[in-house]
C-alpha cells in the first residue's frame, strides 16, 4: 500500500514537470522569442516636420525656423561624481559661450540613470546659423549628438493670435493622450494649431536595428519614412487681417469679416498677444502682465466673449414676429417712448418715442417699444425656440477649439438653470437682446448671414486640407413663410445704413451700399427713477454699453459679412460705422467684391 502512494506521488510530479516543461518550450515560446527580439532589436523614432499654415495668398503664417537640438551620452554621471558630464558642459560652452550650464546640467540629471540607454536631450533649439560652422567638429564626439529641430516661428507676431493660436511644449496629460508628444515635444495648445493639430504635426518614421548586449548597432533591419510637411491653407488674408488690426486699434472687442458661405477671410480679438513668446517659454513676468489684464487679452472673444447681443436681435426677432400668425407686416404699435408693465416703465433708446411703428420703422430705427409689444403676444417659447433655431444659443461648428454656446432664455432654461418661474418683464428684455440674453460675435456674424442669404452658413478658418477643399454646406433652417417674408427684414436693414432715420445712416461711408443692424448692448441697469438718460461717453468706461454693428454687402448681392463689437464703446453706429465702411472699401481695394 505504502509503495503504491509513494509511486503514485512520484507520478504526479512527473507530470507535473513534463507539464512544465512542454509550457516553457512550446506555449510560451512566442512570449520568450518576443522579449529576446525587444531585447536585441531597438526601434528609433524620427520626429516629423509640423505643417506650415499659409493664407489664403499662400503668405506663411506659422513656419518652421531650423535649427538644431543636443544631446548628451547616458551614464556621463556616476553616482555625485559629475566629472565626465562636467568636462562635456565646458566642451559645449567652448563652441557656444550662450549655452546656459546650470539648466544643461540640470536636464541632464533629471533624465540621467542606469537603466537609460538613449541620448539626453539637453539643448531644444540652437539656430542654424550658429551650429553649422561648429557641426563637423562637434560631430566628431561620441558623446555629443546634434541633430535637427525645427522651432515653431510666427511671422506676423501678435497678429491674429486668436486664430492662429500656437505651440508648446506638452504636458503629462497631453502626452498620456497622445504618446507620440513624448517624441515630438510640442503640440497645438490654441487656436489652428490645436483645432488641426494630428494634421499638422504628421506620423513619426521609424527605424529597427539590431544591438547587442552592449547596446552597439549591428544592422538595420528595417525602416518607414516620416509623413510630413502637412501644410494648411486658411481663408485669411493676412492683407486685410493687417488692415482690421491697424483700423480697431487700442479698442477691446473683434472684428470678424466672413463671406456669405463661412469662410473667415480675417477675424480678431482684441488685444491680442505675440505668439512667439510661448514657444520657448513665456517668462512669469509677462505671463502674470496678460493673466491680470481687464481686458483679458488670453480669451478669444470671437468664439468665447460672451455678450448682451442688444438691438442686433431685432432682425431675427422681427422674422418671428411676423411669421408668428399673432403679427404681419403692417401690424404697427403707438411708441410714446415708455411702455408700463406692472409696477415698472420700459424705455425705449428714443426718449420721445417713435410714433407709429411698423416693423421696418422698429428695425431701420431700432424702436424698443415695437418689439416690447409684440413680445407680449408672440410670447417667449416662440420667440426662443425661433432664435436657437436660426443658430443662437448652440456652436457655430467653427473649426476653433471650445467654442461656447452662449444663452438664449426661456421658461425652460431658467427652471433648469435657476429653479424659479419666468416673469413677463424677461419677456421684454429677451425681445431687445438683453436680460439673460448672451452671444458670441462668431454667432452674431453667422446669424446675419442668415439674415442677409437665407441659408446658415458653417464658419470655417481652413480653406484647404493638404489637396482637399474645406466647404461645408451651409443649413436651411428658416421654414416657407419665413422664407417669404425675409425680404422685409432684408430691406429694413439695408435702411439702417442709408434711410434718413436709419440708426447707422450718419455713420457708414461705403463706396456701395450695405445693410446691417446696430446695436447697444447695456452692462448697467438704468434706475426706474431717472428721467434723462446720461449719455454714454459721459458714463465710467465699465458702465458704457457694448457697441455692436453687424453688417452684410453689397445690399443687393450680399457677398459678405463684417460684424464689429467694442466692449464699453457706447452707441453701436457711432462706435463701429468707420472701422466697418473701410473694412468693405478694403475688401473692394482688394478684389473681393463683385458689383
């Protein structure tokens, strides 16, 4: 008994081993002849050119200055003797007496171990011109390696900043999503560059060699070459982005100039910022000077300034109106300046009132009172569901990263939001753009290309995408009667810019006519007790209105749109009517207008 457990134990390990055995020679042979092949073969990334942007006239907005970048030798370091890497760093400086020692050396010791194998990166970007009379002679170390590095230059400075945006250096939490930043160092962080960002900076090339226990190259045993050069055409004309930058001048706000199918031929915010300052590094110094600015120079306000829209809404309002089966045409109301509801006045801007009020009257001349009226009996969901319908309210879908929304109110959104019921004094205040009411200019300018085609343009910044064109097509979103009766607001808003009365009439100096649609938007509520309204320019800088004008031309063969906002620059006309007159006589000296 006792030799049949004993021999039926030694069976069992037997198995066991044969088991074992079989596993570690056959099963896990694939396992084990993998590790040995990442043992002896080494894979060597190469780092792709990032794509330039160009204008639309082929002028380079972003390029790439060469230049090259230094590495060290691993393991120049043993334990606190620095003396090889000591030698390497007098040996650098000796060629380029600029070279910073302390942050080499520091660099060095970050990345320096025993388990690295691979050059240190100690010097991202030397300029062509100063490395290539040293190459030759530099090349000759083993324990030095130079090698090329496009630095990332903008030409035009701080010039459409907003647009363009820019590249750094990437974080952990940009790589961690994207591990091929760990070779390239540097990814979009704004603008363009960030929106087309796997575009432009292409797919790494890759080499396989064979190395030995030493980490010596025996052979190479296969290569892929890098995809590059993925250059980007944009709608801007650098030209006329120059000439709206120069016209806006130390005002804070944007311009934004489209044509009537999306395309951005020049758009800003201002004040901008020079872009170059980021690529290396900015110092703290100016990073906290741009940081602290009121006038908040990092927001790109054509896509996330958010603002009152004021009596540019009454285009789009008045189209409601007038389809809403409540309303027509001809329906008129009796301005008297005032219109009482409940315990509280409603001003119109014309202290006198305007009369008999039609809708073109309300729109040419901007009469509060109409719209406060009909308001009341179109009601807000109309009113509401109409506006995010013609694109308020939601993105644009402009190629611009993090666009906002923006909020076009209603009983909804304030019970989701607020958690309170909707009075119909917000009525009021939605109908002349202003309460809760907040827009971006981007969609502004889009809206009033609604209004001046019919059709919802996409905007977009890119033109072309390597040899592909970039049109979106632009949305039908207005229903029949809509349609029909567009004409109306068509012909009111050209009577803002040419009617005697018209709220932009004394201001615009076009060499053809235009339409548009002023607007002021108010920052400050006005006490119901004040009889004369103080003037805007006589008010504290942060307590003026915005300043709007949203214009489309030529009137009768709109072409394009050039929407104008000034932060605290008062009457929207006044403010804005000679930066937009010689943004389209611009746009004509340039070719771009048909007549």
């Amino acid at each position: 008994m006792k030799i049949r457990i004993l021999l039926t134990f030694f069976i069992i390990v037997w198995i066991g081993l044969l088991v074992r055995v079989f596993h570690l020679s056959v099963q896990s042979n694939d396992y084990y002849e993998n590790l040995s092949e990442n043992n002896s073969i080494k894979t060597e990334l190469s780092a792709p050119v990032r794509g330039e942007i160009l204008d639309r006239t082929s002028e380079p907005i972003a390029i790439n200055e060469l230049g090259f970048k230094i590495a060290l030798a691993p393991h120049l370091t043993k334990g606190k003797d620095t003396t090889l890497l000591d030698k390497e760093i007098a040996y650098l400086l000796s060629m380029i007496p600029t070279l910073d020692a302390k942050k080499i050396a520091k660099t060095y010791k970050q990345h320096d171990s025993y388990y690295n194998h691979t050059f240190i990166d100690v010097v991202d970007f030397i300029p062509h011109e100063t490395v290539i009379p040293l190459y030759s002679l530099m090349n000759l170390r083993d324990t030095i390696k130079i090698s090329p590095s496009p630095k990332r230059l903008y030409p035009y400075g701080a010039v459409a900043s907003h647009v363009i945006g820019y590249v750094a250096k990437a974080n952990q939490k940009e790589i961690d999503a994207d591990p091929s930043l760990q070779l390239l160092g540097h990814v979009g962080k704004n603008g363009i560059e960030k929106y087309y960002n796997r575009y432009l900076q292409g797919v790494a090339g890759e080499r396989r060699i064979k190395v030995n226990a030493h980490n010596v190259e025996i052979e190479e045993i296969g290569r892929s070459a890098t995809q590059e050069n993925h250059n980007l055409v944009l709608n801007i004309d650098m030209r006329l982005q120059n000439f709206i930058t120069e016209a806006f001048g130390n005002r804070v706000g944007t311009i934004i100039v489209m044509d009537t199918h999306g395309a951005i031929y020049a758009a800003g915010s201002y004040p901008e910022y020079d872009l170059n300052t980021f690529v290396s590094g900015i110092s703290s110094k100016e990073w906290n000077r741009l940081m602290n600015s009121v006038d908040a120079p990092f927001t790109n306000k054509i896509i996330n300034g958010l603002y009152p829209p004021g009596s540019t809404i009454k285009t789009g309002m008045g189209l409601i109106y007038v389809t809403s089966g409540m309303l027509h045409e001809n329906s008129t109301v009796k301005c008297s300046g005032s219109m009482k509801l409940g315990n509280r006045a409603f001003r119109c801007w014309k202290g006198t009132g305007h009369g008999t009020t039609e809708i073109s009257k309300a729109i040419t001349q901007s009469c509060d009172d109409y719209f406060y009226k009909g308001a009341l009996q179109v009601g807000i969901e109309r009113m509401s569901t109409g506006l995010i319908r013609m694109g308020l309210g939601k993105k644009t879908g402009i190629d611009l990263p993090n666009e906002f929304i923006g909020t076009v109110p209603s009983r909804a959104w304030k019970r989701e939001k607020y958690n309170k019921p909707w009075y119909q004094g917000e009525t009021l205040n939605t109908s002349i753009g202003q309460g809760d009411f907040l827009v971006t200019p981007m969609q502004m300018a889009q809206y009033t290309a609604l209004m001046a085609t019919g059709k919802l343009p996409i905007p977009h910044v890119a033109k072309s995408i390597g040899n592909n064109p970039y049109t979106p097509n632009a949305l039908d979103v207005l229903t029949p009667s809509e349609k029909s009766k567009l004409p109306i607001i068509q012909r009111a808003m050209r009577g803002v810019c040419n009617d005697p009365g018209g709220t932009a009439r004394g201001f615009v100096s076009t060499r053809f006519p235009i339409a548009g649609k002023t607007g002021t938007a108010q920052t400050t509520g006005i006490a119901q007790g004040t009889k004369q309204r103080q003037s805007e320019h006589s008010m504290d800088y942060f307590s003026r209105s915005h300043a709007w004008f949203t214009t489309y031309g030529p009137a009768e063969n709109p072409q394009f749109i050039v929407t104008v906002l000034v932060e605290h620059g008062g009457h929207g006309g006044e403010a804005t009517g000679g930066m937009v007159s010689s943004i389209y006589n611009k746009l004509d000296d340039l070719g771009y207008i048909q007549k």
